[in-house]
C-alpha cells in the first residue's frame, strides 16, 4: 500500500461538458480517429501504481483545425469520477494525418480513498466547448452526444491487497489543497522512515514520487539514499521541482527474512523555509515531498 498520501500526479479538472453545435440524437459525425486505451493490469488495489497505454490510430479523411486535449475520466459503476488525467497528446492533434498511429503511455496512482469495485475508464478529445467524434471499442458509446467513449473496465481491488507501509519517524504532518483534497503530500525531514508491516519475501519494487527545491541547491541538488534493511540500496539525485517516480529494484536477499522490514530515506541536505527570503514563519526542516510510497511484490500483482 501506498502513503497515506492519494494521488501522485495532478488531476485535471473535469472536461467541458458541452458538445459541438449540430449535433443530433446520434452522433454521425464522421470520427476522426480510432482510440484503444490498455491498462498494465485490470486488476489493481487502490493507491497502486498504473500505466495505461493511449493509441489513437488517424482514419482516412480526417482533418483536424487546431489542438485538441485528451480527457480522461475514471468513473464507478455509479458514473462517479474517481480520478481523471487530462493531457496534451504525445503529438498535438494539428499534426496527426490521416494513417498515422500515435501511441505513448502515462503513469498514475488508483487513488487511495477509491472505493473497490468495477470502474470504467472513457476518454474523449476536446478544445473549449468543442469535442470530436472518434472510433472506441464499444459501439454503445458512439450514441453519447457528450462524445465520451468507453475504452476499458477496471476492477479496483481493497487496499489489503497491497504491501501495507507505515510512516514510522521523519515525517512532517500529511498535507493537501483545499480545492483539492485527493493530492496530498508529506515531507520528510532528513531522515524518514518506513515500515514495511508485513515482509513480502520476494523480490519488490519501490514506487517513491517525490519532488524538492533544487533551485535552493544550485550546482548540486539534494542527495537522497534509500536503505533497507540498515544497508544503502540507491542513491539519486533529487533534481525534480515537479512530481517525478523513483522507480527502486529491492531483492528478497537485501529485505532478508524479518516478518517487518525498515526503509529509510536519507537527504544529504536539508532546509529550513523561515531562513530563506519570503520564506514565512515555516521552520521546519524540510528534505524532499513524498507524494506516495508503494512497494510492488508478487503480491500486488496477482
């Protein structure tokens, strides 16, 4: 399981819901494109990790104006939304030709306070109140007026599913945005500690999303260490300003056989925000801001 911090990335706010003007009861516009969404697993716990892959496929006689976004929406079976990702495309749309295949893959955490349970994703393209008529997988959903296609079906799976982690000392309080409570954060000091409650005895795969203050450290950002088990596994430079994915290999060999394992994530450097120039009344000491921590074994994989 991840922190308890939910979503890594940003999420866009819902896509405009107004349609292009002419359209009738069914939408016979001629689509522009057709779009096959595949998620690296179907079946994920809530707070894991996921890439979905986007392949939109130019038809003949397209001819796209201008640059439109890709809206994401993630619902539940009561067409609630639980996370969505809207985006630019790998390629901006005033390129695609017709023939053409544009394919690229995002990264995102299933929210931890998703409730488990079937979740459809639907994707569409959209500019201002304009959106475009495309080819999905289900026919059904080339009737929608809104011109949102449903392009895949999850199964989000309880939290117990997963590796449960544990914030055991170094943590600054969780922190969020009022307009935006689903993205939150902790920061750590410099050193911060997990607690791996139940060891997975296989090897693992450490998710950490983080982003520093590397304009605080010119030349030379922070160096952050993580160690498991009391023994340094990987050290990396932290020179992101913006939420980034460590991505650490941990062997069963370096967890050992403990039923309860201690990672730490060292910070060479810290700084303290009250001591900088308009820095406030914040004196804490800060090292880096963890967004999630996520240990992926043959667990969480099943």
């Amino acid at each position: 399981m991840r922190l308890r911090g939910r979503f890594v990335l940003v999420f866009a706010a819902l896509a405009p819901l107004l349609v292009a003007t002419g359209c009738s009861d069914a939408d016979t516009a001629p689509a522009v494109a057709k779009v096959t969404v595949t998620p690296s697993r179907t079946r994920i716990g809530v707070g894991a990790p996921l890439e979905i892959a986007y392949r939109f496929e130019i038809l003949l006689g397209a001819a796209i104006t201008g640059d439109y976004r890709v809206f994401v929406h993630v619902l539940n079976e009561d067409r609630q939304p639980i996370w969505n990702d809207d985006h630019e495309p790998s390629v901006p749309t005033s390129q695609w030709k017709p023939g053409q295949t544009i394919e690229y893959t995002r990264f995102a955490f299933v929210p931890t306070n998703a409730t488990p349970g079937e979740a459809t994703i639907e994707i569409g393209l959209y500019r201002d109140n304009d959106r475009l008529s495309l080819q999905g997988p289900d026919p059904s959903s080339r009737e929608s007026l809104a011109r949102e296609y449903r392009v895949a079906a999850l199964q989000l799976l309880p939290g117990t599913a997963n590796v449960f982690l544990i914030r055991r000392s170094g943590w600054h309080p969780e922190e969020s945005l009022a307009v935006e409570p689903s993205l939150s954060w902790a920061w750590t000091r410099k050193t911060a500690v997990l607690l791996v409650r139940a060891n997975p005895l296989a090897n693992s795969l450490l998710y950490l999303q983080y982003d520093a203050r590397p304009d605080l450290f010119p030349g030379k950002p922070q160096q952050v260490t993580v160690w498991v088990d009391g023994k340094p596994i990987e050290t990396f430079a932290a020179n992101s300003d913006k939420p980034a994915v460590r991505r650490i290999p941990i062997a069963a060999a370096q967890m050992g056989t403990a039923e309860m394992v201690e990672l730490k994530i060292e910070t060479d450097r810290t700084f303290i925000p009250a001591s900088l120039p308009q820095g406030g009344k914040d004196s804490r000491e800060l090292g880096i801001r963890v967004y999630h921590a996520f240990l992926e074994s043959p667990i969480t994989q099943k």
